[in-house]
C-alpha cells in the first residue's frame, strides 16, 4: 500500500504547481475562452467559403477547386491540431493571443498575395494550379487556426479528470461556431459586403480577440510574456497591415477597362465591363463571359446567339419561348422580331439587373430569378421553344445537364417543341467525349437532332443542339438557311456514356476546355480582371 501511495504522489505535487501558476478557472473564463473556440471555428469555415471567390474567378467554381480547398482546410487544420497540442504542453512562452496575432495577420496578407500566387500556380494547370493557390493562400492561416482548439482545452481544464469533458466541450462548441459562420456568410454578409470587406474584417476580428486575451492573460493569468507587454510593436504590424491591404479595396486598375457595374451575390461576382477602344461591352459572373454587346449599336456579338436565334425557323407558327439563362438578354430581343414571346429564368439577381440596366434587353415576358431545376418544376405552362444557356466555357452548372433535367424540360415543351441548347466543347482528337456525350443524352429523349456550330473549324466552339419528336426542317429566307447550312455539322453520339443526376463526370472530362477558355478569356478581357 505504501508503494501505491507513493507512485501517486508526483501527481499531486504536479497538479497542485499548475494550479499554482493558473489559478481556478471560473465561469466567465471558461466563457472567453469557449467564445474564442467560437469565433475561430466560424473563422475556419468563413475562410474556407470565401476560398471559392478568390481562387473562382481565374480557376472557376468547380468540384476541382472544391477540392482543392477543401483538401487544403483539412491538411492545415489537422497540422494545427497535431502542432498546438505539442506547443501547449512544451511552449509556455507561446500565448494563444500570440497565435490569434499570427493568424490575423496570415488572413490579413490573402488579398495582397492572391493575384501573384496563381499568377504564379498558373502553369501547373487547372487541377494543380488551383491546389497550389489553395495550399499557399490558405494554409498558413487555418493552420493557426487550428492551433487554437488544444491550446483552449489546456487552460480550460482544470483537472486530468476533466480532459475527456473539456475537450468534447472545446470541439462541439468550435463545430457550432462553424455552423453559425456558414450560415452568416452565405445567408447575409457575402452579398452585404463582399470578398475582400469579409477577408479583412475576419484578420481585424482576430486583431482585437488576440489583444482582449493578452489582456485577460496578463491580469487572471499573470503571465508576463504577453501581446500588452509589447502592444506599441503590435500596433505598428497591425496599422501596417490594414493600411496596406485597405489601401488596395476599391483602387483595382483594370487597363483598357472600365468597371461600370459590379455586385457580389450568393451566386457569383457580377460585373458589367467596357472596353472603349474595342467598341464592346462585356456582363462577366465570374471567370465566365455570359454576355456582350456592341457599345454603339448594342447588338450582341456573341457567335453562339447568332445561331440559336434561328430557332424559330424551325416552328414557324411558335408564340412562346422560355429562356432558361437570361445573360445579357440579346436572345429576347432577337425572338420578338418573330412575334415570339419569351419568358426567362436566370438564377442571379445582379445578372437580371445588369441586363436590364446596362444592356439593350426589352423584355417580352416573365422574368423568373432562382435555380432553373427547381423554378421549371414549379411551372404550370409549357412552351412552343425552350432555349437551355446556362453553358459557359468556364465551370458549368452540371447538375442542368443531365438525362433527368432534359426530360424535365421535355415535359414544359408543346407537341411539336423544339429545344435548343448551347454546349461549348473542343475539336481537337481526344477531346470530343463531352459533345458526343450530351448529344448521345439528348438522344434518349428526344426523336430528332440537328446540329450547329458557331464557328466552322474552330478548335473551342458553341455546339448548339436542336431538338425535337417532329423533323427539323428549316424555313425561311435563302439567304439565313444558307448561313445555318454552314454551320450544321455531324455529331453522331458515339459514346456509351448517358450523363445522369447519379452519374456525371463533365467537369473532369472538361479540363482542358476549362484551360483552353480561360486563355481564351484572358485573351479577351485581360488577365487582370480575373483576380479581385
């Protein structure tokens, strides 16, 4: 019993020297530091959230950056994890506002950094690319961030009795704070405020909880070795900081472009773009060109719509339309010179406001804003057209491009309907599996196909389907059937692959239209305007 006695010892002596030098927490520490658990667990997810706008605009928002983000926030915070649980029990000179000043900071530098980063990851390709921009822009940042959860579980534990408690505690209250976060950012403040507003409110957040628990740390705590003791030093880094990242919000100089709209939404990053000495005018969401017009004229000038515009002809005594993917509008405007009347749904608010503000679309009918698959379930009329455009050269909405939804579409058509749908692929050998693939689906519902493209010859072009249970004969003047004859080419549909709502692999069958497009964009409106 004496041998018993004795091996217990040293484990009191050590429990009563931590007590000494932190004293009994109370109910209002145990508060602070759960509240810091909060904060940082909303920060983990705000931060991972706002990855997909910085990193969309050049790599585009597909399950690649996703990925990449999501793999990224996965590998830093476990790194946090497993680094924070060492320092908290060998560092007692590392403080946890000495961490929260760290991680203000690396949050602080994303903007600064981001457009050189990818500048920078550009080469390695859309996948490697958007992991490296991942890796180096955020890594950093969620790293200390995941440091934050053993260091709050070391000092709110007050007995070895209690670890198992405090750290479920800890973890479930960070989880929760992750939630609320979530929910903020996408609900309220991304459309309120912005990417760049958000990022540098998340650093000054965690400027001011680092400087509250230096504070705390020095007058319960009594530690000596904190952000107080050092605060005109702090002051300075965070003064800097602010002011030279601050200093870049709203002075973005795009050259030979004028931003003459623009507008962050849950959907996207809206913006209406001039180029005066090449007469156009572009409506950018994203990385993505969905809409431009002639500046003098307002005509639209993309090659695409000149050939869905034919539509018509097709169905001559048509009287509807419905446009699922508004864009600048121009394809409304182009039917009512048929005596066609277009209803249109497009999913971003600030789209439907560009187009109508800035852009020469007159509409002809209903403009429904919201998610194209669930408002064409909600609608009780069907059509004599239905134009599908919501086709990018950048990251599609695959989830519009499936067996299910072209039956769903099938089904708000008029005996004798004829959908059309633009598809942009590539030419080049090897890379044609996504258009035999949509045209092989389109197959499955529809009896007849007929299809065109915008640009004869071309390596990167519009594949736009025309489809229907009748024939598809042509009618009208020479001169306009001739065009289109043109332009029809042969898509045989020469693959086994139907894409279902179970079974869709276009965006990984599409990588190399991705990087061929975004060349092409750079092209067009220049490099700096990808970036914010």
């Amino acid at each position: 019993m004496a041998k018993h006695s004795h091996k217990k010892e040293p484990s009191r002596t050590q429990n009563s020297a931590s007590a000494a030098q932190h004293p009994p927490l109370q109910a209002v520490d145990r508060g602070l530091f759960y509240l810091t658990a909060s904060i940082t667990g909303a920060t983990v997810m705000m931060i991972e959230l706002l990855g997909t706008r910085i990193i969309g605009p050049y790599y585009g928002v597909s399950m690649i950056v996703w990925s990449s983000l999501l793999s990224t926030a996965l590998l830093a915070l476990s790194i946090g994890y497993l680094l924070g649980g060492r320092l908290a029990d060998t560092a007692p000179w590392l403080r946890l506002s000495h961490i929260l000043l760290v991680t203000a900071v690396l949050i602080g530098v994303i903007p600064l950094l981001s457009k050189p980063v990818q500048l920078a990851s550009n080469g390695l390709g859309l996948r490697g690319g958007a992991l490296m921009s991942a890796l180096i822009l955020f890594t950093p940042c969620l790293l200390a961030l995941g440091m934050v959860g053993p260091y709050v579980i070391k000092i709110a534990t007050s007995g070895l009795e209690r670890v198992g408690r405090t750290a479920g505690t800890v973890y479930a209250i960070s989880t929760l704070g992750s939630v609320m976060g979530t929910l903020l950012l996408g609900f309220f403040l991304l459309p309120l405020f912005g990417t760049e507003n958000i990022v540098l409110s998340l650093s000054a957040l965690m400027l001011v909880l680092s400087f509250l628990l230096a504070l705390y740390e020095n007058l319960r705590l009594k530690a000596g070795n904190s952000l107080v003791g050092w605060g005109a030093t702090t002051a300075v880094l965070a003064l800097a900081l602010f002011l030279g990242v601050g200093s870049t919000l709203g002075t973005r100089d795009y050259p030979n472009s004028q931003v003459i709209f623009e507008e962050e939404t849950h959907y996207g990053w809206v913006r209406v773009v001039d180029q005066p000495e090449r007469g156009i005018r572009w409506l950018m969401s994203g990385g993505s060109t969905i809409g431009a017009e002639h500046l003098e004229t307002g005509t639209g000038m993309l090659g695409y719509q000149q050939v869905v515009g034919h539509l018509p002809r097709f169905h001559p005594a048509g009287e509807d339309a419905l446009l699922v993917g508004l864009g600048s509008g121009h394809l409304v405007n182009t039917y009512r010179q048929f005596g066609v009347r277009t209803d249109a749904i497009e999913i971003d608010p600030a789209v439907a406001h560009a187009a109508h503000e800035y852009f020469s679309f007159e509409p002809t009918g209903d403009v429904i804003v919201g998610d194209a698959r669930y408002q064409i379930k909600q609608l009780d009329k069907r059509y004599d057209f239905i134009i599908h455009d919501c086709f990018t050269g950048g990251a599609e909405p695959i989830h519009l491009l499936s067996l299910e939804m072209f039956r769903e579409l099938k089904a708000k058509l008029k005996p004798g309907g004829v959908l059309a749908l633009n598809f942009v692929g590539l030419t080049l050998e090897d890379e044609e599996t996504p258009v035999e693939a949509v045209a092989h689906t389109l197959d499955q519902v529809f009896d007849h196909r007929r299809t065109f493209v915008s640009s004869p010859d071309a390596t990167f072009n519009d594949f736009v389907f025309f489809v229907s249970d009748r024939p598809l004969n042509l009618t009208g003047p020479e001169a306009a059937l001739s065009w289109l004859e043109e332009r029809e080419t042969t898509v045989a549909g020469d693959t086994d692959l139907v894409i279902t709502d179970n079974f869709n692999p276009l965006e990984t069958l599409h990588i190399a239209k991705a990087e061929y497009y975004r060349d092409l964009l750079i092209e067009r409106v220049g490099e700096d305007i990808l970036f914010y």
